[in-house]
C-alpha cells in the first residue's frame, strides 16, 4: 500500500464549503464514550498517558449530546465562525537522519472557528474557552528514518504530531482526562485553541485532505506516518484492527521513503494515537514545547481573516 505523499511546501487549495459539510458525514453514528480509558500502559482503545492526576479542566456542562456512555457528534454543537488563515506554513526538509518541521500551527487551506467563544455563541453555554487562535513559533525535528521502540511510551498533554495541513495533533485528553471530542466544544474542523493559542485536534478532523480514506493526513513526533481511518480495500478501521499505540505493521511508501508501521486515525477513541510506537528524538518534546511562544510577525504572525458563508460572526 502506497499512501499520498506529503509534499515540502504547500497543499492543493480545498473547499472551505466542503469542509462545513464533512462534519455531518463524519458524525453519522453516535459513539462509545472514552472517558475512563486512561492508563499507565499501553493498552488497545486507551491512552497510555504521561500524566496520572488531571487538573479538571475543559468544558464547563455536559449537554444533550451524552446518552449514557455514548455521544452523538451530530447533536453536539459546534463553536461559529469560518477564520481563515492566509499566512498559514508548514515545511518539512529531511536532513541527514532527520526531518525539520518548521511551520505556525495555523490551518492551510482551512478554517477555523471564531475564538474566543463568543458569549452570543449558543457553544458559550457549553464551554466558554476564552482562548485566541494564534501564531507558533515551530521548529523541531522528527527522525527521518524511524525505529519501533523496545517498548511503547506515554503520550504528554500537548502536542503529539501535526497533520498535512500543519495544525497540531493532541491526544484524546482533555485538561481533566476525558474524552476531549466528546466534552469540549469545537470548530466545524472539530478544533480549537489551548491557553498559548495553539489550534488543534484531538480527533479525526473533517478537514484533513484524506482523513476519510487511506491517505497521508500527518505525522507522529516519533516519525512515523498517521493514515486516514480506512485501509487499503476502503473497509474502515477500529480498535480492532490496530494495536495499543493506534498503529499497525504496514508497507507505507511517502516521498520514496517505505516505512514498516503507521498509526490511523479512527472515528472511535482514543482517535489518533494511544501511546508513542517509536523512539522519539531527545530534543524533540523539548523544542514543542518551546515553540509555544507569542507570535511574531511576518511568517509567523499575522491576523485571520474571516470567511463568507455559514457561521460568519
């Protein structure tokens, strides 16, 4: 199986009007509550989580979503707004036994929600996140050719990969170690921003190129490639069918480069990975959280600006 390569600079320009509408077919079904499946060991459909005690944070209420210990995404409201990100970027440039990642966290090509939630949002009665979408300062590398661990590790709170489209992956934890997708209230792009306005997902965004299929749609710290949720038959994929870490052993080739494993996003949690598979580089956790830093202008500042259509503020 070949996935779509992820090329240095830049994606192909994708329907903002699309990506309202994915939201709806992604959220076809109501599904298993993750909450509670937090663990100190890598174990298939859990977090192996870093932290062991949650500060308690994250949306205010609960609403008519929940149905015991399943939620329906179609029922859950979502934050308004359509920002979009013009001086958005992402480039990788491999070198040596690495790869460098610099880019902003803004969303190419995409959407975002308008943040901070607005009181006269009706999401404002679920969650008030006064945070802002801003800026990053990323500059980090990931190890061009990686090498499965002897044993898998715990994902940290924060930033655990980056998709195609340059926005950062987080785990499937929020800030009181819940389910974040079912809890915390998003964007149409099932994003939103943390208190240093870094925009992210915590799940299988309806707005990356190829979530929904067996394409490239970002990478994990460790290296390695994180696929769409279906294999190579377009059958979908759960739990199941992958191990305690989200992956799998598979034959994956990504701009000449094979690869023997890759991690798949879900539409069941824990989403997108549930412990780290491969040796992360020393200065890798270190430089993330470096680059959660003011925005400066030029490449890696500068204002959105706002979308028409559905959900203008």
């Amino acid at each position: 199986m070949t996935s779509r390569s992820l090329p240095l600079r830049g994606r192909p320009l994708v329907c903002a009007a699309a990506a309202l509408i994915a939201p709806s077919v992604l959220a076809a079904q109501s599904l298993p509550l993750g909450d509670g499946h937090v663990t100190d060991h890598p174990e298939a459909g859990s977090v192996y989580s870093c932290r062991s005690t949650f500060r308690g944070g994250g949306a205010r209420h609960d609403g008519p979503w929940f149905h015991g210990d399943s939620w329906d995404p179609a029922e859950k409201p979502h934050v308004s707004g359509h920002v979009l990100w013009p001086g958005a970027d992402l480039l990788l440039k491999p070198t040596g036994d690495s790869v460098e990642v610099e880019g902003n966290g803004l969303p190419m090509h995409e959407p975002t929600g308008a943040f901070p939630i607005s009181p006269r949002d009706s999401a404002y009665r679920y969650d008030t996140n006064p945070n802002r979408v801003g800026a990053q300062h990323l500059d980090f590398e990931i190890p061009l050719r990686p090498v499965v661990a002897a044993r898998p590790s715990c994902l940290p709170m924060g930033m655990i990969g980056f998709t195609v489209t340059g926005v950062a992956l987080y785990s499937a934890l929020d800030d009181a170690g819940r389910d974040a997708a079912a809890h915390e209230i998003q964007d149409d792009c099932d994003g939103h921003p943390q208190a240093n306005a870094q925009y992210h997902y915590h799940s299988a965004s309806p707005c990356i190129p190829g979530v929904d299929g067996n394409q490239l749609v970002g990478w994990a710290l460790d290296g390695f490639p994180i696929l769409g949720m279906r294999d190579g038959t377009g059958a979908e994929l759960t739990d199941r069918d992958l191990d305690a870490c989200h992956g799998r052993k598979e034959d994956v080739v990504v701009d000449g480069r094979r690869y023997a494993y890759a991690y798949h996003m879900t539409r069941t949690y824990p989403y997108t990975l549930g412990c780290f598979s491969g040796e992360l580089l020393d200065s890798t956790l270190r430089a993330v959280r470096a680059g959660l830093e003011p925005s400066r202008r030029g490449r890696w500042g500068g204002p959105g600006r706002r979308g028409g259509g559905r959900g203008d503020t």
